[in-house]
C-alpha cells in the first residue's frame, strides 16, 4: 500500500484496537489501512453544499441538519 501522502510504499507496523497500522520510511509518518469514522454521509454532505448554494449559513446548517458548526466548516 502506498503512503497517502508522499504516494511511497508503506511497510505494516502493528495493529492497534483491531485496525492494521502503516509506516512510510520516506516521510516518517503513520497511517491507518483503514479509516471507518466518517464524520457526515454522502447525503448530508451533498444537503451541506447544496443549503450553503442556497445562502445559509453555517450555523443555520448545523442546526437544521443537526451537526455541529466545525463539521459544517470542514
């Protein structure tokens, strides 16, 4: 598997709370194999943009789909 970020191979380097870990030795950084926290669906993700086209705002966003402000921004 190749790193995210240098796009380098990676090489396993344990397994913590049942997900495998990766280590890029050309830019020194971690991974995971697997990333299952998503933090919004595709379909509040697609309701986010088309509300802020709309011309709300962020708080009003959150409120209505009932999530917070920082993930709206994100």
């Amino acid at each position: 598997m190749n790193c995210i970020f240098c796009k380098q191979p990676c090489i396993k380097k344990g397994i913590r709370n049942g997900i495998q870990k990766l280590f890029c030795n050309h830019c020194k950084k971690y991974k995971q194999e697997k990333y299952k926290i998503r933090r919004v669906n595709k379909e509040k993700a697609k309701l986010i943009v088309l509300l802020n086209n709309e011309g709300l705002g962020i708080s009003s966003i959150a409120r209505l789909l009932s999530i917070s402000k920082s993930t709206v921004i994100k």
